[in-house]
C-alpha cells in the first residue's frame, strides 16, 4: 500500500510597504539639454500614415523655424512652467544599479520621483527648475540614415537647480544608501541629451548633477 503524502499548509506573509518620501536639491555640473518630441512631429508622422500610399508623393520642403523648433524642444505644463521628465531621474537611477550590484528589476519597484506637473501635449510628469533658465542651441546631429541634420535645442547651464522628492521602499533602500545611488545616477549616468550613459552615443558628458542638499 501507497502512503498517501502530507500535505502541509503555509500562509504567505505580506507585509505593508514600507514607503517613504526624501527630497534633494540637486544642481548641474554640466549643461542639461533638452529636446522633446513635439507635438507637431506626431502630427506629421500621423498625417503622413493617414495618407497611405499617398505620402510617397514628393512634397516640397517647409522651411524651417528654428525659433519654433526651439519653443517645441521644451517640456512645458500648460501655464508655461519649464520641467525635466520625473522619470528620467528614476531611470537614471536605475541605470546607475549596475555599478553597486543592486537588482534593476528590484529598483523599478522600489523608487519613483514625485512630479510637480505634467506636460501639456504628452502627460510627461514633470520635475520643475527652482534655478536656471534655458537658452537656444543648435547642434549638429548624424541620422539613422547616416544624413546629416541640425538639432534645435534648449540647454541650461551648469548651476540649475531642481528639487526632487523620491518616494521610495525603505525595506530596501536607507536613507543614506538612496543618496549614495542618486550621486552616482548624477554624475556617471546623467540625464537628457548627450548624458554620459546615453543609449546613441558615448554621451557629451552633458546632464551631470550633484546633490547640494537632503
């Protein structure tokens, strides 16, 4: 005869999370340059699909107003406040995991940055400057298709300021150790265009932060 087997029952314990908020203020070592996808490319890419077979069709050029291409490069709420994307401080972050040994897919639970607005064409939440205003730049850029094209784009200098309220999991992150991974996420992964952890490039070493205050 078989011996039936015994089952034995555990319950799963879930505990509460542990959730906490600390805020930084946070000041550019090197300029922070932005360029959103604006509103008026999604519409030309929407157009362009609608048209179907159509598009193919040589259309003459527009000129281009690099003033509004300007404007367009910013991230702006709908009462003209200026911002840096929340999640690209969190991404960083998470970036900056793979030098301390910390689990990514852990730090995609456990930190988040709080937004003080949102963009008005996209939802982008939003951090706001508390320092800095932004200036018009021109660079020249090398496209997938190897052409080569000038970007329009809006640039602060170093000595911006923003500040940052970090919500995060205290069962996994102290206080100290948060810190510790939003210098590194500042100064060796950077946020924006030509960020030293930039996907397209080797970075400009543009984007870099320091922690000035917690």
């Amino acid at each position: 005869m078989k011996k039936k087997n015994e089952k034995t029952d555990s319950a799963c314990v879930v505990r509460a999370p542990n959730l906490q908020v600390a805020e930084f203020i946070i000041e550019g070592v090197s300029p922070y340059v932005q360029q959103t996808f604006s509103a008026e490319a999604m519409q030309m890419i929407m157009a362009k699909q609608m048209a179907g077979s159509q598009a193919k069709k040589k259309n003459a050029k527009e000129a281009k107003d690099f003033d509004l291409r300007y404007e367009q490069a910013k991230h702006r709420t709908d009462d003209g406040a200026t911002g840096i994307p929340a999640p690209a401080f969190r991404n960083a972050m998470i970036s900056a995991c793979r030098l301390v040994g910390f689990k990514m897919t852990l730090a995609k639970l456990s930190v988040e940055v709080d937004a003080d607005g949102y963009d008005a064409a996209d939802g982008t939440p939003l951090v706001f400057f508390t320092r800095g205003e932004p200036e018009k730049v021109v660079h020249h850029v090398r496209l997938a298709t190897g052409v080569c094209d000038l970007a329009v784009r809006a640039m602060w200098k170093p000595g911006w300021q923003a500040k940052l309220r970090v919500r995060f999991d205290a069962d996994q992150f102290a206080v100290q150790d948060l810190a510790n991974l939003l210098m590194r996420a500042g100064l060796q992964v950077g946020i924006g265009c030509g960020r030293p952890d930039s996907r397209t490039s080797n970075g400009c070493g543009w984007g870099k932060f320091k922690i000035v205050n917690v």
